[in-house]
C-alpha cells in the first residue's frame, strides 16, 4: 500500500468512487459499507451525509422520489485541525493512517506514475487567485487545491499546494467541483 494513505486518493481520483461507493448509489448502500457514523443535512430536495473525511450527496425533485446521488466531497482540508476521529473507523481499516496534509504535487506525481495525469481547468473568477482545480479526465474527479493563502478565502491550517478538496461527479453531472459548488449554493469552497 501507498504509504501515509495516499492510495486512498489515487482510487478516488483515478476510479471516481470511494470503496466502490459510486456516487450515484443510495444513501442505503452508503449506509452498508460506511456505516452509521455520519451526521445527516439536507434542505429543500437536498440531503448529504457527512462522514467526516467523505460526504455524499443526493438530491430529488419531490418527497415521494427515491434519491438521486449527486456527487461524492472529499474534504481534505479537514485533516489539517488532525482530529483522529474525522477519517472513520471504516477507512481507518482500509487504508491506515492519514496525514494531516495532501500536497498536489506528490498526488500529480503519483498519478502520472499511473498514466492518469491531471488536467488544469478553468476556476470560477472569485476563487481565481487563491485556487486551483485539476481534473481527472476519464472519472471526471476533480482537484482542488491551495494557489495562494486569502485570510477570507483559505484556511488558515493550510499552505498553498495543499490539496483543499476532491469531488467525485455522478456519471450524469457536469464538472464535479462547479456541480458540487452550484449544490452547496456558493462560488468558493468551504473554508471550514
């Protein structure tokens, strides 16, 4: 295994799914392989479950409709406040120990290494200066990463080059970090 629990990272980016978890599947299936640690929101149509590292989303147009898997957040920048208990036991298992930061250049490096390099994308004119996205061309994850500390716009407990998030699209969504961006109602990554 990778060491540090960088193959966590390499499967999601290079598979788009997280312990075959795609994110189209159910918040049911969800349930089977991550359990029941997760703390649950939602608002009109939208619901997430946040397992600390890794939240899924799903949304649907009425009440009697099954839930449609939207997108899958790594949140990566959460890391950084080294709280032992936000990865989950589930993961923990899986891949071991994670380290408090991701650095790009070692997941680009790594990638490559893979024959799966990152392609830089355009980024939404507000986060323009303080971030980068990279995507994955074939699952269509995208990378977002740390371009220059904003004492507004980036978290303080990282630096620039610091992985801030990956966002892995359901098959049927549009670009993963502008369709979770446009879920979560705001232009910039959330900085909590």
């Amino acid at each position: 295994m990778t060491p540090y629990s960088l193959a966590f990272y390499l499967d999601a980016v290079t598979t788009g799914t997280v312990l075959g978890l795609r994110p189209g599947d159910s918040p049911e299936r969800v349930e089977e392989v991550l359990g029941t640690e997760y703390g649950e929101n939602g608002g009109r149509g939208t619901m997430w479950r946040d397992y600390g590292l890794v939240e899924f989303h799903w949304h649907r147009s009425h009440a009697a409709d099954p839930w449609s898997g939207h997108h899958v957040s790594l949140q990566v920048h959460r890391l950084a406040h080294r709280d032992r208990a936000l990865v989950g036991s589930v993961l923990r298992a899986r891949y071991g120990r994670f380290a408090p930061r991701l650095r790009s250049d070692k997941l680009h490096r790594l990638l490559g290494r893979r024959g799966a390099p990152l392609v830089h994308v355009p980024e939404a004119a507000p986060n323009a200066r303080y971030f980068r996205t990279y995507e994955h061309p074939a699952s269509r994850a995208t990378v977002t990463v740390i371009g220059t500390y904003g004492e507004y716009s980036t978290p303080r407990n990282l630096r620039p080059g610091d992985v801030y998030a990956i966002h892995l699209p359901a098959a049927d969504g549009a670009r993963g970090a502008r369709t979770a961006q446009a879920v979560s109602g705001g232009s910039a990554p959330d900085t909590a």
